[in-house]
C-alpha cells in the first residue's frame, strides 16, 4: 500500500495529488466511522472503543494536513509522533486473537497502513519539514495529549491510548514489568514515546539529507 501509493503520488499533477491526499483522509475518517456502528450494534460497550487513541488523532491530523497543506504544525508530528505509533500498531496489532478475515482485523491494517502510506509519501516527496524544533512540538503535543487523556482514563475507568494498561501487548508489556505499573507505567510509556520521537527524527533527518 505504502510503496503503490508513494508511485502513484509521484505520477500526480498538483491538483491530483491534493486529491489522493484528501481521499485518504476522508477514508480514514469514514472506515472509522464503520467501526463504531458496527460496535454500536455489538455487544460491548461503545464508550470502552471511542475514537480516543493515539492513531485516531493522527487521522484527524492527516485530515487537517491534507486539507490546509503548507502548514508549519502538522507535518512534523505527523513523522516524529504519529508514524512511530502506527508502525507499532501493524508490529503488535489489538487483534492478534482475531481471526484474519475478522473485520475488525482489517481495519487495523488498512487504517494504520493508511496513515502510514500517507505520512512516508508526503515524506519520500520532500513535503514534510525535519527540524529539532518540531521534535519538541510533538513532545510537547504528546504530554498534553497524553495528560487529558490520562484524565479521561481515570475519570470513566477507561484505558485510551493504553495509558493505564498494556491490554496484553508485548512491547507495553515490558514498560509495564519495568515500572511495575500504575502511574510509573504511565509515565514510563510518555517517557519511551520521547525516545522514540528522538529516534525516528535522527532516522528520517539522516534519509533526508542522504537521499532526497
């Protein structure tokens, strides 16, 4: 998906390659809403799957990126914040229990993939900014972010962007053994999305002034 989109971007006119920018936001939006029409006539609880998670906010960031393109907020945090997030989310997906042909399953690729696609293409192309300033507009972002949710979390017993529990995934799992849970593993969680905006700038920074 990421290498046909990337090809296909790159053969756009100007007006077409807004298009096919917008056209992934839009389907981001309306295969999550989908979703929650579907869980809406399911048997759990609509509130426990809210459009509240990490990669929810980088989709109504790409929406907004693609639509007021040229901004000098959004495209940073797309690359430093929100693409590490989706690719964890395609190497340790929720539905790992799930049948592959569940839908649910497919949502979680093709939603993530669909983030992923859109943020290394506009990346790949030149269009996104690589500067330390924007590293520290997501950390910022990430904190605040993470601190209303948090609040969200403890005031609804909810667990949105797994800021309360691992829900069983590997990787989280270990911040949680390390900082033997609760508020530590909170703060531990903030702690490795620091780092890992850190590495995936000193990544792309050295592809950018290597290769494009």
């Amino acid at each position: 998906m990421v290498i046909g989109t990337a090809f296909l971007y790159g053969r756009c006119a100007p007006a077409e390659k807004t298009f096919l920018l917008r056209s992934i936001g839009i389907t981001l939006m309306v295969i999550e809403v989908i979703k929650m029409v579907l869980i809406g006539f399911s048997e759990v609880k609509l509130t426990d799957y809210l459009p509240l998670e990490i990669c929810s906010f980088a989709a109504y960031f790409i929406v907004c990126d693609s639509f007021w393109t040229g901004n000098t907020v959004f495209p940073d945090m797309l690359l430093t914040l929100f693409l590490p997030a989706a690719i964890m989310a395609i190497l340790f997906p929720t539905t790992s229990t799930l049948p592959a042909c569940n839908f649910y399953t497919i949502h979680q690729f093709v939603y993530h993939g669909l983030i992923i696609a859109y943020i290394l293409t506009r990346f790949v192309y030149g269009e996104i900014p690589l500067t330390y300033a924007g590293v520290w507009r997501s950390i910022f972002n990430v904190i605040l972010l993470a601190a209303v949710i948090y609040v969200i979390d403890v005031v609804f017993n909810k667990n949105f962007m797994f800021l309360r529990d691992t829900y069983g995934n590997p990787l989280l799992e270990v911040i949680w053994n390390k900082t033997k849970g609760g508020f530590a593993y909170t703060i531990g969680l903030v702690c490795f999305c620091i780092v890992m905006i850190h590495i995936f700038f000193i990544f792309f920074k050295g592809i950018s002034l290597l290769f494009l």
